[in-house]
C-alpha cells in the first residue's frame, strides 16, 4: 500500500508513504516515483498522524449510569457509592462487562484510538474485571493496544484487604499499578497507599499510574509523595499522576516549590477535561473552580501532560462516545490554551504526549521500520483539524484499513426571494 501525497502532522510538503508486510517501509517525497504495483490512496494532501492515544478510561464501568440509580450530585463520591451499590444489586457475569467494554472499544476505534490504558477496579473480591479485561486484551490484540491498570477505586486501606487484591491483580496480568491516596481514610493511610503502589511495582516490574488529588481540597497533596516517591526510586518515566485536580486550588508559592519536584521527577500527567469539568466544583457555590489541573502550566516546564476521556456513560459522566477530538477541544477552552500555536499542536496531546506516558515511545510514531499504525484526518490543517473536528478518513492497523470513513455530502440551498 502507498499513502500518496500525505501531509505529515507538523510538517510542511506532501509525502508518499510506503507500507510494506505491515510496515512503515519509506517515507518520500511525493513527487518522487512509487511502485505502480502497489495499491495508492490519494490523500490529496490530508493530515496523516500516529494513532490517537485513550491514556486514561475505566472499561469495566462504561455503559453503566443509571444502574442501580443516576449520580445525581454529580460528585466523585457519589460516583463511588453508586458504583458500591451496583456490585452489590448487579450480578454480571464476566461475558456481561466483555461485551460492554468491546462495545466501547469499538467506539474509540471509529475515532482513530488504536492504543487505549485502562483502569480494572480491584475492590472486588472476585477480581471478575480483572478477569474480563485480560480476556478482552487478548482478543482485540490485533486491532487494539490495551494496557491494564489495577486500580483499587475504593481504596487500598478503606477496603478490607485492598492491598491483598491488588498485589493478586498484578500477579494476575495487570501492567500498571494504581492507587486512590485522596480517598483513604486519613492522610497517613493515603500516604501509605502511595508507598505501597510504588513497592508492588518495584517488586514486580510494573509502571505505576495514580488517581492522584482528585478533589478541589487544596490542601490534597499526595502529589508531592507521588513525584518524590518517583524521584528517589528513579522511576519517573514509568509513573503517572492522573487528574491531580487540586493543583488548581494550591497557591502559587505552594506551586512553584511543587513544580521544581515535578521537573526532576520526571512523572507524567494525565488531565481528563471533560469529565473533571463535570465533577469538580460541585460543593462551590460561586464562583466555581474549572476543575483541572495545570495544563499550561505543565507544557510550559516541558513536564508531560495528555488529555484522556476517562469514562464513557458511567457514574462519576453519563456521556462521551470515545472521540477525544472533542476531549481536546474542551480542554483548550477549559485550560485557556487558545492561542494560535496551543492549537496547532493540541494534537500532541492525544498523540505523542499520550504515547511517552505509556512508556511506547520507541514503537509509535511515523518512522520508517515501524508498524504501519496510522490515522488520516479530512483536513490539511492542524488549526481547522482543531476548529472543525476533522473526522478519521483512514484508521489504518499494521497496513490494513481498520476504518474509512466517507465524508457526508451537504448540499445549502439559499433560496431567492422577488417582491
């Protein structure tokens, strides 16, 4: 197969792409000849990019809101206590969370995700998630890459026998351990917690990934312990932070220590607009807090950050259908990062920001010897992809099309009116 005249994502020029046994085998210039062999799409100059990255969503609870009962504070904690109740009212069977999180996958697959982290919850004796999701791994393997977070979204240490559980899930298949200090019953318990997620990570060569201070309480700090933890162990590339919604309420003398710590940790941050602009500020009156973290501030010291969409129709948001083109959008307005150049590499977010945080750095990108893993947007522009919502001409997996889209037709009939 040959790509010709690609726009390379933050390049100038067009491009021929060559894909060969299911590799990117040479990238020319598009004037230059191609093999007349090989089937050619002409993308007449559309954006060609490296998949769009899910760093962050809970396939075990989507498709769920309303059962037993709506989350109707729209807080994190009722989110949590409707989830309680549904595992004690709802027995499902483990083809009954496969098919819902195949029905998700497939909705970010239609929307260019080939690369997708997701959190399992593993407050549950039974580990049946866990159990669903490493079968649903392996199923979709050749279509999608899924890494697996054991999460205890009640606690380690509010939930009897947490870190048991937890360590089961990793001896299980899990790759990433995960962790919920902000909802343990007491500060040292949240601390502890953290402690506990980078010992079981160190002991079974995992990557760490932490629901970090997700709570407008500004006085909500495990970061630190998070990114210190990091620092010392030397793990920071292989650690994230996710939401960390209270660094929106920190002072800034508090920040700018934070952010020295940031910097040498070398942690990653996951930020989920959408949803923690539905979560956050619930218990302000006015004004309301956004909800999110530093963003800006983040890029600007060169410190890792991607944007995910965290859930799809759950408890904790009853929307989302996996576009995180819509993420993107709604992060720049929530973040102020509207200016030109913020959107000309929002991309970035969903993208090769994404990858770095999942530690895939070396096997994603548009390099010559890498697995012809790639999206074609219906634009040439990075500012219209942004500002219009281009949608996924091409997902393509291994040189095979996974999705084609074909564009709608509109036609505007202006009407003339004679007196």
């Amino acid at each position: 197969m040959i790509l010709k005249n690609a726009k390379l994502y933050g390049q100038k020029g067009l491009w021929s792409i060559e894909i060969k046994e299911g590799e990117i085998s040479r990238i020319i210039p598009a004037d230059q000849p191609i093999s007349i062999n090989d089937k050619v799409i002409d993308l007449t100059g559309k954006i060609v990019l490296p998949p769009f990255i899910e760093p962050h969503i809970h396939l075990d609870y989507v498709l769920t809101a309303g059962t037993p009962r709506w989350n109707q504070s729209g807080t994190l904690f009722e989110g949590i206590q409707c989830w309680s109740e549904r595992k004690l009212v709802v027995k499902e069977t483990k083809e009954d969370i496969k098919n819902r999180a195949l029905k998700a996958l497939k909705m970010q697959m239609k929307h260019g995700v080939q690369y997708v982290r997701t959190h399992v919850d593993t407050t549950d004796p039974s580990l049946l998630g866990l159990q669903a999701l490493l079968e649903v791994k392996e199923e979709v393997k050749s279509w999608m890459d899924v890494q697996i977070v054991a999460f205890p979204q009640e606690g380690i240490y509010a939930y009897p026998k947490g870190d048991e559980l937890l360590e089961e899930a990793l001896i299980m298949g899990a790759d990433v351990v995960g962790g919920i200090p902000h909802y343990e019953f007491t500060r040292e318990d949240g601390v502890q917690s953290v402690k506990k997620s980078f010992e079981l990570a160190y002991k079974y060569g995992k990557m760490v990934d932490i629901h970090c201070d997700e709570i407008d309480d500004e006085q909500s700090r495990f970061l630190e312990v998070v990114a210190a933890e990091a620092y010392k162990l030397g793990m920071g590339e292989l650690v994230t932070a996710s939401h960390t919604t209270a660094m929106g309420s920190y002072n800034d003398a508090y920040t700018y220590k934070l952010f020295k710590l940031l910097k040498q940790s070398n942690i990653n941050f996951v930020s989920l607009p959408k949803a923690n602009l539905h979560l956050q500020g619930r218990f302000d009156s006015y004004p309301k807090r956004r909800g999110l973290t530093r963003v800006k501030e983040l890029l600007q010291s060169d410190i890792n950050v991607c944007f995910g969409l965290d859930s799809i129709m759950d408890p904790w948001y009853p929307l989302g259908n996996g576009d995180l083109l819509r993420v993107v959008e709604v992060g720049l307005h929530a973040c102020q990062m509207t200016g030109y150049n913020d959107i000309v590499t929002a991309l970035n977010l969903i993208t090769v920001n994404g990858a770095k945080t999942l530690n895939m750095k070396e096997s994603y990108g548009l390099t010559v010897g890498n697995q012809a893993n790639l999206v074609v947007l219906d634009t040439d522009s990075e500012y219209e992809a942004i500002r219009c919502q281009s949608s996924i001409l091409y997902s393509i997996r291994n040189g095979e099309v996974l999705v084609e889209t074909i564009p709608a037709e509109v036609k505007v009939n202006i009407p003339t009116f004679t007196k």
